[in-house]
C-alpha cells in the first residue's frame, strides 16, 4: 500500500535540484515508490508499463520474491566482510553458476565485481595480462561504461564522452555489421571489413582482444547480420587474441537463450556479465576459461565490495527463478508478441525504418521516410524524442538509444503478463499516430 505521506513528485524534483548534480539525468520526472508486474508507481500513485526493467536490470521483476527473501536472509547473517579479507560459500555458488551457464563445456574460472564497466575493465586487464599485448579492439555504435577506459571504448560522444578526456590508450575501433546501413554486406563480408582494417592498422601480432557485445545496447540494439561473430571468433582464435563477449544486456535469458553469444554458438574466451544477473542489485563477473584467468597473480583482480554477500544471495535467486520460471521461453514468446504488432505499425509508418533484436531485447529504429543513401536512411531523432515523450505522457515507460539518437528500445521484465504486454503496445500504436498527425 502506498505511503501517503510521501512527498510530492514535485517536491522530490525540487529537492533534487538543490541536492544531486545536474550531470545525472533521468527520463522521467516522476518519483518512483512501487513496482511490481511489469508496472512503475510513482509517489502520486501513477502508474506506467515499464518496457524498461532498469535497462535490462529486473528481468525477473521488480521484488521478486525468491530475491527478497534471499536478501533478508543474507542481511540477517552478515552485510559484509570483503571476500579478499574473509571469504563465504554465496561468492563461491555465484561463480560456479556463471561457469556453468556461459557459453562453453570447457573449464572456467570467474571473479565478481559491481558494475558492467567495472567488469569490462577488468576483462581487458586480463586479456592484456594473459596475451602480452596492448591494443583492444571495439566497434563503431559500442557502448561498454563510463569509467575511462571504458569510455575509450564506447563509441558515442555526447553524452558519454563529450569533454572527459583524455581516454586509455591502445584501443582501436572498426566497423561494426549493421545491417540497416551496411548497404547489403553479408557478416562475412561485414567481418572481413573489419578484421582487414585490423590487420592493415592495427598488426594481429599486437592484439590482446576483440570485444564485441552480441547484439549491440545503447548503440542501437543492433543485430549483426549472421556470420559476423562466427568470423570474429575464428579470426581471434587463429591469431592468439581473445574474444571478450559483453553480455552484459544481453545476458541472463534477454535474448531467449542465457546468453546471446549461443545463438550462433559463439564461444568467447572471457565474457562479462551484470545487469540481469542479481534481480537489481549491484553485481557483475568476468568468466573465461580457466588457463586465462588463472594467469592472473594472486591479488591482481579484486576490489572491496565485488561480490558483495547481498547481492551474491540475490544473484542465486535469480538465477534458480530464470530456471524455475524457463525464462528464455518466456523471452521467446514475449517476441512471438512483441515483433508481430512492431512489423505491423512499420507497414503504417514510414519513418519506421527498421524492426530488430531478439527476444525480449526489440528496437525499432525512426528514420527520415525516402531518404535511403550510401549510409542507409537519414536518422529520425526528432521524431523518437516526440513518440517516447507522447509514451511516457500516456503511461508507458520506454527508452531511446542509437548513435543517433533515433531507436527506441524495449526491454519489458521477462514475467510480464501478455496483457499489460499489449496495453503498453497499445500505447506505443497510439504515440506513434499521434507523432504523424
């Protein structure tokens, strides 16, 4: 039952502007005070369809009960103690879980940290550790974190980057497969665009690792055409370099299988995990295989709170609801609804120039109509700004992303009902009719 004592939205959001700093910004101005079924309450008790989960957070919904009760337990027992300092057995479960589930039947080892980035930097240190090398390579659209070595690898400017410099050395970006503007090139040829461009600039004597997220986030949710990460793989493997697989959005049943590298059966070297693995609490991993990441001399990878007992206890209830729940069934199914009625308002609209991802991971990018050239269709900003603002006045949460500022991404909890599934559809039809009229 809601609190009515709470303050106002609008008193939070003026509170807000004397207290946290103008760098932060969120999509809504509302104040969240509830969630639960697929759907955010705020301290005025509105309501909104989240197609959110907290950017592919709460897969298995907000407060899902094996989570709360996981964690009133681990609280009960202990908050902390640094695993570095004084081990316990949650740590130990959640690396051999992630050792079971990422792609591969070889032998692994995994270290757990807070967030993506985190996990991202640290993959790269084992990958330059392990190889003797230096450079990175990463993609045109990638988004990887916000520390500075991970900005280095994300590729977007404003407003990740813009005047945070100088970035981390040794990291070098190549093109990525994007169908939509790829003028028609297969993977394979998409694949050996790049790797010739490695090979030419970089040497493939001199590179530690090829990172790649399967299906691309904030870049757009681009999907590479099929052969791209096959090509990588085998590039990587021939060459002593290691293919480091992002999974952090598209791990933990996202994309309908438990990681999206399966879907080709990629098999990387190291993956990175977060996000979806802790029922929204903070905590990530580095898994690969055991000869990688046991290079590593004893106290190289770490830090105070990775693998924190609260969050490892909620990381092992998640984990067994994904299993008990089949959640990568549940993905499939939320897109055997999701995709049908997107194809559907694409063939009403124009500026809909491209319906893509998998599972429960679904974009569709906004274009200028008939304006198709060498880099493919003119991108549509304006127009995704004005139907995700129309969304949100209407009560369903959506979020935008794309190097261009032109996809709007939908990310419902795997649990999600189909009829608060096709009531925030609904509202999405409606937005965009209301952005053409």
């Amino acid at each position: 039952m809601r609190d009515k004592t709470v303050t106002s939205s609008e008193e939070l959001h003026k509170r807000r502007g004397a207290a946290v700093s103008r760098g932060v910004s969120s999509m809504l101005a509302s104040y969240v005070e509830h969630a639960s079924g697929g759907t955010l309450t705020d301290v005025d008790g509105r309501e909104w369809i989240d197609f959110g989960s907290g950017i592919a957070v709460t897969s298995i919904g907000n407060s899902a009960p094996r989570v709360v009760e996981a964690v009133k337990a681990q609280v009960e027992r202990f908050t902390h103690t640094c695993f570095m300092v004084a081990p316990y057995e949650s740590y130990v479960a959640v690396c051999e879980q992630l050792n079971s589930l990422t792609p591969g039947d070889h032998d692994k080892r995994s270290a757990l940290f807070n967030s993506g980035a985190e996990a991202v930097e640290n993959a790269v240190k084992i990958a330059r550790h392990t190889t003797g090398r230096q450079a990175v390579v990463a993609f045109d659209h990638a988004y990887h974190g916000r520390t500075n070595l991970t900005m280095a690898l994300t590729a977007k400017s404003m407003p990740y980057k813009h005047r945070f410099g100088p970035f981390a050395g040794e990291i070098y970006r190549v093109p990525m497969s994007y169908p939509l503007r790829d003028g028609g090139l297969t993977g394979a040829a998409a694949a050996a665009r790049s790797l010739d461009l490695i090979e030419k600039q970089i040497g493939a004597e001199n590179v530690a690792a090829v990172l790649i997220e399967p299906i691309q986030g904030e870049g757009g949710f681009v999907v590479p055409a099929p052969g791209f990460l096959p090509a990588l793989s085998a590039w990587a493997s021939a060459n002593g370099a290691l293919l480091i697989a992002d999974e952090i959005q598209t791990g933990f049943c996202r994309t309908g299988d438990w990681f999206a590298s399966e879907h080709e059966s990629v098999v990387p070297d190291l993956v990175t995990t977060a996000k979806g693995i802790a029922g929204g609490l903070p905590l990530a991993g580095v898994t690969g295989r055991t000869d990688i990441m046991d290079a590593i001399h004893p106290g190289g990878l770490g830090g105070t709170y990775g693998g924190n007992p609260i969050a490892c206890a909620a990381a092992l209830a998640s984990i067994e609801t994904m299993r008990e729940l089949d959640l990568c069934s549940a993905a499939r199914r939320l897109e055997t609804v999701m995709r049908p009625r997107l194809n559907e308002l694409a063939t009403r609209h124009a500026f809909i120039g491209d319906v893509r991802g998998r599972g429960a991971m679904i974009a569709i990018e906004l274009v200028e109509p008939e304006t198709d050239g060498p880099g493919g269709p003119t991108p549509n900003a304006s127009a995704t700004q004005a139907v995700a603002k129309a969304c949100h006045a209407s009560g369903l949460l959506v979020l935008t992303c794309g190097t261009y500022g032109n996809v709007l991404r939908f990310l419902p909890p795997l649990v999600m009902p189909d009829d608060t599934l096709n009531r925030g559809l609904d509202i999405l039809t409606e937005a965009l009719a209301s952005t053409t009229s």
